[in-house]
C-alpha cells in the first residue's frame, strides 16, 4: 500500500431518510448508512479499529461534506473521483475538519466534537468495521 494523503472533500449530495443516511458521490454511485443514528449532544468516541466517517450537512440537509478520519486503505485517486475527504490525526493531536467540528486521537480512539450552531448543518458521525456499523448525530445539548 503507498503512501496516503489528505484531500479535501467536495459537496455531494445527500438525502436524510427515516431509514437512514445516503450519500451520493461524484462519480454518481452511492453508499447508504442504515438506521436511525442515534442522537448524542456530547463528543463521539469511535471504538477503537473502526472505520471513522464524519458528515456535515448545509443548512438545507440535501448536500454535505464526508471525511474519512485516518483511513490508511482508500486510494488518493479514488477519493478524489467520489468527492470524498481525507484527513489524518497523529495520536493526541486534535484538527479542526469543518467550522465547529473537530477529531482527535486517542490512542487507538478517534473522537468527534461538534458546536452544531458553529457547523451551521447537522454532523453525523459513522463507525464501522467487518462486524457492525453505528452512527450518532452530534446535536446541541437543548434537543
């Protein structure tokens, strides 16, 4: 596997349905996040192994940015085809990957922290590996 680099994420069209979250890339194929995620107002602690996915939406929640934290298996080019980013977190560092949404790393951890009215759209985080898939909507802490 060669070296990878971070990229940043394009606008991708995305539809918030009962049954879950889907994401249209750019090269028009699409992944579809299953169930409801479930709604925490505190940081996002991804169980360590796990694939870690961050969306944050437009105010009008039909198109977003997806970041993919520390994915070392994606291919540059093929993130540069669907529009999705990359960004990768040294073990305790924090970085800012959209106004009001921040990663760090733990360990083997990756946390997700978001000020939704700093986000100015709603944050999803997604979290899975061969085993499961869970996924959380940071909220502001009245809701």
């Amino acid at each position: 596997m060669g070296k990878r680099s971070e990229i940043s994420p394009d606008t991708l069209r995305i539809a918030l349905e009962p049954e879950g979250v889907e994401v249209e890339y750019l090269d028009d194929r699409s992944v579809f996040y299953h169930g409801v995620p479930e709604k925490t107002s505190g940081p996002v602690r991804a169980p360590p192994g796990t694939q870690v996915h961050v969306l944050v939406t437009d105010p009008t929640e039909t198109e977003g940015v997806m970041i993919y934290v520390n994915d070392r298996k994606t291919a540059d080019e093929i993130l540069r085809n669907t529009g999705v980013g990359r960004v990768l977190v040294e073990t305790d560092e924090e970085r800012s990957i959209f106004p009001g949404v921040t990663v760090q790393r733990s360990g083997y951890q990756i946390e997700v922290a978001s000020d939704p009215s700093a986000a100015r759209g709603r944050v999803f985080v997604f979290a899975e590996d061969e085993r499961a898939e869970r996924s959380w909507e940071i909220v502001a802490a009245s809701e």
